[in-house]
C-alpha cells in the first residue's frame, strides 16, 4: 500500500503566522491528494482536494499545492479557529486509501 | 445539505460482529456521483480507511481488512451498513462514515470525503 507520511509531527505558531505542512507519499501519486483538518472530538472537515482545489466555503488562507511524490498544505495567515490536527490522504489507489499520521498545530 | 449521521452499540465483545448503519439526509444516497465509505480512528490515533459501496452495490475494502468486512446499501432507507466480524480489542475506535465524491477529468478519477458524520465510539471488550 502507499505510505503517506506528514511533517512535521507537531508545530507550534502564532496568530499571523504563515505555515507550512508537507506530505509525502511513498510512491507517486499524481495530484491524488486532500488535506482535512480536524478539532478535538469532531470529524475531520475537508480543505483541499485534488491537491490544489479549494473545498467550497474554506477560507482562502489556505491553500496546496505539489504532485508526484511532494505535497504541501500552507495556511497564509494563521487565525485562532486554525488551531487543530492536520491530514492528507492519498485518493490514488482504491485499493487502499491511505493518510498521513497527522500534524497537531498548536498555539505558541 | 446532506448529513450522515452513525448509529449502532457502542459496546461488542471480542469474536463478535460489530454492526454500524449510516443514515443519510438531504439528499438521495442513489445518487450517481458519489460513492459512501467507511473510516475509523483509535482513540489519539490516526485515519484508517476501512472501505466503500457504489449505490450499484459494487463494493472496494482495504486489503487489511477485508476478509472481515462487508458493507452494504439500503437505497429504500437512505442507509448503508458496516459490518466487521471476528473482532478484537485493536477494533476500538470511531467509526466515521462519510460520503465520497467523485469526478474524472483527462487524468482520472478524483476522490474525496465530504461530508462526514459526527461519529460513533465502538469499544470491543468482554
């Protein structure tokens, strides 16, 4: 199966911060990518799809990009409500999707 | 808007079926454009996707799970179902079920989950 793998683990920023999370994957994947964000005791919520699409009603801080193997996820501004647990999926191989173990963002 | 809400016991003892059904509101889950999956997450743990059912009834597992897992669809209940069979305590988890839209382009086809349903917790213990 395809191996997602986040870093970093954890981060800790600030309000206004501009961040940046990478996933990569084991093996190529094309733009077979989505991040969702997910808070504590909630479902995860779906930010970007197809690598680089913008999920209807997300804010425009946050964006992605790459293909291949080498994905990042950044959020341009860090507010408050940003503050959660991070992850990318692979939707390349449905004979197993697959995500990565996570990136906790936490407040400075 | 569609909304996906689990139901099932959240208690199973070890060797037992665990048993979920996913309500779907809002919308048909006969819907052709969208494909309806399972997923779950241990307690501080990441996401496992377990795996998918068509409106066909065409179904895909994840291959770690699949000797174990069926999943099923009701369209005439907008529901489909998860069974997972001969568990264990490494089945703790939330159970997520989820709704997976498609589309393809030159360069194929493109998946996501969107939305999600709140989850449900399922403890294996005796």
């Amino acid at each position: 199966d395809i191996q997602m793998t986040q870093s970093p683990s954890s981060l800790s920023a600030s309000v206004g911060d501009r961040v940046t999370i990478t996933c990569r994957a084991s093996q190529s994947i094309s733009s077979y990518l989505n991040w969702y964000q997910q808070k504590p005791g909630k479902a995860p919520k779906l930010l970007i799809y197809a690598a680089s699409s913008l999920q209807s009603g997300v804010p425009s801080r946050f964006s992605g990009s790459g293909s291949g193997t080498d994905f990042t996820l950044t959020i341009s501004s860090l507010q408050p409500e940003d503050f959660a647990t991070y992850y990318c999926q692979q939707s390349y191989s449905t004979l197993g999707y697959t995500f990565g173990q996570g990136t906790k963002l936490e407040i400075k | 808007q569609v909304q996906l809400q689990e139901s099932g016991p959240g208690l199973v003892k070890p060797s037992q079926t665990l048993s979920l059904t996913c309500t779907v509101s809002g919308g048909s889950i006969s819907s052709g454009s969208y494909y309806w999956s399972w997923i779950r997450q241990p307690a501080g743990k990441g996401l496992e996707w377990i795996g998918r059912i068509y409106t066909s009834g065409s179904t895909n597992y994840n291959p770690s799970l699949k000797s174990r897992v069926t999943i099923s669809v009701d369209t005439s209940k907008n529901q489909f179902s998860l069974k997972l069979s001969s568990v264990t305590a490494a089945d703790t988890a939330v159970y997520y079920c989820a709704r997976e839209p498609f589309y393809y382009d030159s360069s194929g086809t493109f998946n996501w989950f969107d939305p999600w349903g709140q989850g449900t917790l399922v403890t294996v213990s005796s």
